[in-house]
C-alpha cells in the first residue's frame, strides 16, 4: 500500500475514558486513498472508539490523526468532510427518505435542483429509487439500511466511515449487503474504514483488516494473509476456526521448531513464526481444512492416531472432532469427495499435517 | 365465477359454526375479564368524579328553587307579560302571601331571597322584612295592598320583572355573571359597567400567567432533562431525585419558602439591599402579585414538565445528532433540525401537563398571589366557601373546563394528540 497516498493516518494515538486505563494503546495506522479496511475486534478492543476519534465524536487523549496530511484534532465534526452510517443507521425519524438524503445538501447550502438531482442519483444506487416519499419507520431493515449508505454517499465525502452497520439485520440479508457495498464501494472508488466483530464479514468486504484486541491493533493484513499467515495467537484464533496445542518448544531448526505438547501427549514440529528460543512456551495453530486423514506413513512430518469423537454431516464437508494429543476438541473438516475417508463415531484414524501448516505463535493464555 | 362464489360463502369452523360467530365467542370471555377489573375503579370514578362534575354542570343552570319557594306565584305570573306596565294581578299577590306564609314557617323562603339578590340587591332585605311582617297578616281585602303595605318594594314593577324572569326551572344568570354580563329588565343581555367586571379579565389572567408559567417551564426544564438524559443511569437516577424532591415536601412549606425568600424584607431583597443593588426604599414587589404566583408556580410545576421531557430524550440515540454533525450540521443546525423536532411529543405533553394543572392551580395564588396574582379558581373557592354562591362557582368551574377542552382540542388540531409521550 506504500504506492498509493495515505488518506487518513493515526500516529500514536492513545485514548482513555477514565485516566486509569487506555482503550486504545498507542495506535499507528494508515488508511490508504480508495482501500477498504476492516477494524475487527471483539467488543471494547477500542475499534469503535478510534473511528469515534476519526469522526470527531471523541478527542484522542494523545497523538494526531491526520486527514490528507491535515491534522484534524481540533476540526470539529461538521467540518472533516467524512460520511458515516451508524450502527442502527441513525436516519432521522421526522423526516421522508428523500429528506434524509438531502439533510447534508441542505446544510451545505446547495442549490434545489442540484439537491434533487442527487437525493435520486443516490436513491437509484441503492435501488430505492420509488421510496422517497416515505419514513424510515416505513421501511424494512435492509431498505433503512441502503438508505443509511446513500445518505453517508451523497455528499461526496473524502472518507466513508461504518460502524457495525449490519448488526441489526438477519444472516441472509447481511450478506446479501455485504457485497452490495462493497461493490458500491468499488464502483464509486470510495475510502471506506468499516468496524465489525463479524469475522466473516471482514474477510468478504476488505482490502485489509485490522485485528484489534485490547487496545492494540494485532495484525492488519490483507484477509488472505490475515487468514493464512495469522501472526499470533489472537488472530490465529479471531480469523476463522483453529485447532490450537499448547506445549513447550523443544529444538530450534531455524525454519521449524520442535514441540513438545502439554501433559507429554506427543512432539509436533510446525513453522516457526511467533516464538521464543528452546524452553519457551507456545501455541500451535492448524487450520482444519489443513489436516489429512490417513495420510501414507511418513508423508508427512506430523502424523498421530486419533479418536473421531462426533461427525456431523454438512453437505460439502464432514465436520469431524478428534481426541489427539490429549485434546478432545481437534475438528478436521472432511471433504465430500468421491474417495473420502469413511469414519464412524468412536473408529480411530491417522491424522496428519505438514510442519508449514502449522504454525508456532506466542502462548497466548 | 369460481372466485365469485368462494367471496359469498361464509367460512365456517370445523363443526360447521361461522367462524366470526366463533371468535366473538372466544373474545367475549376474555372482554368480560377485562369489564370485570376495570369495573371497580369504574365505579369509584363515576361516584367520586363523573357525577360531582355532572351534579356542578347541572347546577350552573339550575334554578329549581323559585319552584319550591314560590310555587304558586310561579302558576300565577305566568299570564303576566313582561313589558306590562301594571303590576300582576290580585291572584298573584294572593299566591305570594301565601307562599310567603308556608315558606316564612319553614324558615326556607330567606334563601330564595339571597338567590335573588344575586340579580338585584336589596332582594335579600325585602324578603326577611316580608317574612317577619307576612304572620301577623290575616286575610286582608288586598292582597295587593297589604304587600305594598309591607314593602313599597313589592309595588316596584322592577320587582316584579325579577321575579317573572327568574321563576323558571333553569336560568342563564350564573353564565352571564361569569361573563360579567346581566339581564336588563326586558330581558335583554348587557356587559356590566367596566369597574364591575371580575372574571372576564380574570380569566384572561389565569389563561396568560399558565402560559408564562408554562413557557418558563419548557425553558427551565428542557436543559434538565437534556442532561438528565445524557449522563450516565446511576447519575441520572440520583439527579431525578433531586427532580423529585420538591414532590416529597408538602406544597404549603413549599409555598411558605417562597413568600420567606421573595416578601420586602426577604432573603433576596436583604441580599440585593445588602450588596447594594437596590437601596432600603426600593425594594423589589415580587410576592403578592403575579410575580409571586409565576415565580413560585413556576417553581411547583417543573417536575412535571422535566419528567415528560426526559422521558421522550430517553429514547432519541445520541447517533441521530452524531450522523447530523457528520453530515455538516453545525452544533446549533443539528439540535434546531433533528433533536428538537423530535422532543417536540415531550414538549406536548409536558406542556399540557402543566397548563392544564396551572389553570386550575389554586392553593400557591391564593397563599402568594395577593389581589393581583389571583386566579380564577381561587374565586371558585371563594364563591363556594364564602358567598356561598354555588350556581356560580358551578359555571366558572363548567366554563374554565370547557376552556381546557377547547384548548385540548386545539392542541389536538395542532400537534396531534398521538404524539404526546408521558412516558
């Protein structure tokens, strides 16, 4: 991202509420011209607070926030130019659709034609072109939630800013918007910082995502990355499922490190990423799709009996829990193919994995 | 066709019953239970309110009591016009002897005297001088004399007019004295002389001091509520309290301060005097008049004006403000465009609240509000416990009723009643 211009960047911003603890711990990050970055967390990681500190609803207890290279600290909200769709889409219930969308032509004065013009340009984007007229209370949660977007659009805004604004609406509709804005958001170009704890819904929309958990931004990556390369175990454990192996490193091979799981269950050697020398203690990672069901002895590098404990069925896999290395909860996600291992419930089998699937990351816990 | 006969026939249940016949039948149990416990509080409302109030509308107009009093004179001046010139006949003299003599023995007929009076005075006088004289009158050729021999009163025509005026079942005279109009002796309407009218500018009083009290409320209270809405529940909770509090003392200590902080030689006089503000001779009027009553009333109403208020601000999310001031709102544009439009309901109902309670606040002017600051339900209790003059307290109260309802409507016709949030 260091090709194209950073439109917003915090440096080394600090928050805190009630000066004993910081919400957000010295936060550096740069959003760059036309990205869409995902600020993911559980709640209070400090998302929502930093894009409150972008939007201006809260003042950063330390350090700057920078809009196209201007500090905006003291630029109160109506003046940073920045869109923004609420949690509960926040559209005034006084006033029609068609109302809401010129509110912000309005206060900048604009002429009525143009006003009109651009409250139906607005209005076609999100295919709501017939429901001026109506209240918001009129609506159902995904119309409320389009009008939402194309208000935050309408106005032309440097910067688009979205906080949870899915959360109030069921499984089907939320992805069906998830694509919509983001192709909206790619058609038009737009700057977009989205907050979310839905980690699904981070890895469709985003061109990068930042984790944050405790105040400190733990990985911002690419979604791919993100997924594939997580760098501790937090993130490891956020982004998708993971089986995890707490234990103790044993050898240091440069690339690989030798693991000696808790409660000597066994020796796991996977890829060093986030560790400390010989003796320290670490967490393992695996992702289920990454693990092989009788593998050829010796294929691979980790290969351990193990107990299928539960299968259930879903269609284009079987989800299988194992008992390996003294943990019972090791979910392996069995393809539907056409040769696939055919396991019953109590049956044990070999399971295995590559040392590069499997990551050493920090013990986190 | 098909469709056409499918929309005649009736749906029915499974054992053949229509199905609205059915329903009614499953709802009827559940109407009686709700019949059953409103029922009490029903009744106890009918008998301590709806009939009282019925019982005062009726006796504003009622004039049941020349009928009881005079009940053959009211026969007999029936035939006598009112733009006669002679006195009623002999048989109407006869009939007013009589009466008089069942009504002196009873020791009643005074009382129609002072219902008279009302009208004229010296009516109350004539007929206790009339009820002394009228036993030691036997049979007299006269009747007409011997009453003329009584009272030279009983020979005025006026008199008579009067009498023929108010001798039916109901009478307007209560509702025109409220209006500070009278009867001429033709039967015509006319406002009183100037220096005689009362209520009317008492009530255009009572109406513009609710209004200020009710304005100054909104003004006093909206700030509150805002930030009793704004911070945190635990201090929310105890700032409502403080709201409260003035709740939890009786209204007369209350009231009682206020004349102890705003008399002439009060804490606040002391202290504009004291700091030299004011000097000793200029001391601020601001109780017994209608500061007083603004001021203290003002005071005593507020709860009810914060409490609707917050109830509504509850309940606006602070994003609605937020995405105004995103948008390009100013401060003041997001709060004139989107918040007050939408505490517009607690607005309503608070100020009805407090209107409604001030027009009819009674015990604060009459304890601060000196000549001046009075208002007019403290000349319906005068009039109930003093004069004694029921009939109009009855049609002040009706008229000042009708003036809330009026004043509801219109807000109804305004607003919209279904806006207004109490909570």
């Amino acid at each position: 991202m260091s090709d194209t211009p950073s439109l917003v960047r915090f440096v080394d911003i600090q928050k805190s509420y009630d000066g004993e603890s910081l919400v957000v711990k010295n936060l550096n990050l740069d959003v760059a011209q036309g990205e869409f970055l995902t600020m993911l967390g559980p709640s209070g990681s400090g998302k929502t607070t930093c894009l409150m500190m972008l939007a201006g609803f809260e003042p950063a207890t330390h350090g700057e926030i920078f809009l196209k290279d201007n500090p905006i600290n003291k630029v109160p909200p109506h003046k940073r130019g920045i869109g923004m769709v609420f949690q509960n889409y926040a559209l005034f219930p006084h006033m029609t659709v068609a109302e809401n969308l010129a509110f912000p032509l309005q206060v900048r004065n604009m002429d009525k034609s143009e006003q009109k013009q651009r409250v139906d340009r607005a209005l076609d984007m999100v295919q709501l072109g017939p429901f001026g007229d109506r209240r918001p209370a009129q609506l159902s949660g995904g119309q409320q939630q389009r009008v939402a977007v194309a208000r935050s659009l309408v106005f032309d805004p440097d910067l688009v800013l979205m906080d949870e604004p899915l959360g109030a609406l069921d499984k089907n509709l939320r992805e069906q918007m998830q694509y919509e804005i983001k192709h909206i958001s790619e058609n038009l170009g737009l700057t977009v910082v989205y907050v979310t704890h839905d980690q699904s819904e981070a890895l469709t929309m985003s061109n990068r995502i930042a984790v944050f958990d405790d105040g400190i931004i733990q990985q911002c990556a690419p979604p791919e990355v993100l997924y594939e390369e997580p760098e501790n175990a937090f993130c490891a454990n956020f982004i998708g499922e993971n089986n995890r192996f707490l234990g103790k490193v044993s050898e240091d091979n440069g690339d690989t490190v030798k693991v000696d799981v808790d409660n000597d269950a066994g020796t796991v050697i996977a890829k060093k990423v986030n560790v400390g020398g010989v003796g320290e203690r670490s967490t393992l990672s695996l992702r289920p799709e990454r693990v092989t069901v009788n593998p050829e002895p010796g294929s691979l590098p980790n290969i351990f009996n193990g107990v299928a404990e539960e299968l259930i069925y879903l269609g284009d896999h079987i989800r299988t829990r194992f008992t390996v290395l003294g943990h019972d909860d090791f979910i392996v996600k069995i393809p539907n193919s056409a040769d696939h291992a055919h396991l019953e419930e109590g049956g044990t089998a070999n399971i295995g994995w590559t040392a590069e699937d499997c990551r050493a990351l920090d013990p986190s816990d | 066709m098909a469709t056409a006969e499918a929309e005649n026939e009736v749906i029915t249940t499974a054992d053949g019953v229509p199905l609205k016949e059915s329903l009614k039948k499953a709802l009827w149990q559940r109407k009686k239970t709700a019949l059953l416990l409103v029922a009490p509080l029903f009744l106890f409302v009918l008998i301590t309110f709806l009939i009282p109030i019925f019982d005062m509308l009726i006796r504003s107009v009622d004039n049941s009591i020349a009928g009881e009093q005079f009940p053959r004179v009211v026969v007999e001046i029936r035939d006598w016009d009112l733009d006669s010139t002679e006195l009623p006949d002999e048989a109407t003299f006869q009939a007013l002897i009589e009466d008089f003599k069942v009504g002196a023995e009873e020791k009643t007929i005074s009382r129609l005297g002072r219902r008279l009076n009302y009208e004229k005075s010296g009516m109350s006088g004539l007929f206790r001088k009339t009820a002394r004289k009228i036993e030691k009158l036997e049979s007299p050729e006269s009747a007409t004399a011997a009453m003329i021999d009584i009272d030279k009163k009983w020979g005025n025509i006026e008199t008579w007019r009067l009498i023929k005026r108010e001798s039916g079942k109901f009478s307007s005279s209560y509702y025109l004295a409220a209006f500070d109009a009278e009867k001429n002796s033709d039967g015509s309407f006319s406002m009183k002389s100037e220096d005689q009218q009362v209520y009317i500018s008492l009530f255009w009083r009572t109406i513009r001091l609710s209004f200020t009290i009710t304005f100054l409320t909104i003004i006093l209270g909206y700030p509150v509520a805002y930030l009793l809405s704004t911070v945190k529940t635990k201090t929310s909770n105890m700032l409502i309290i403080l709201v409260l509090l003035p709740f939890w003392t009786s209204l007369l200590v209350r009231t009682s301060s206020w004349i102890a902080l705003l008399q002439k030689e009060g804490v606040i006089n002391d202290i504009l005097v004291g700091i030299g503000i004011l000097s000793d001779d200029n001391r601020l009027a601001m109780i017994h008049n209608e500061a007083g009553t603004v001021i203290a009333m003002t005071h005593i109403l507020l709860p009810f004006m914060v409490l609707p208020l917050f109830s509504v601000m509850k309940t606006i999310p602070p994003s609605w403000v937020r995405a105004a001031r995103s948008m390009g709102a100013t401060p003041f544009t997001a709060f004139w465009r989107i918040y007050l439009p939408n505490t517009v309901a607690g607005i309503g109902a608070g100020g009805i609240l407090v209107f409604i309670l001030a027009i009819g606040y009674y015990i604060t002017p009459a304890l601060v509000g000196g000549t001046k600051g009075t208002l007019i339900s403290n000349f319906i209790a005068y009039h109930i416990s003093t004069s004694l003059n029921w009939g109009l307290a009855a049609a002040l109260g009706t008229i000042l009723l009708l003036l809330v309802l009026a004043l509801y409507i219109l807000y109804d016709k305004v607003v919209g009643i279904n806006n207004m949030k109490l909570g």
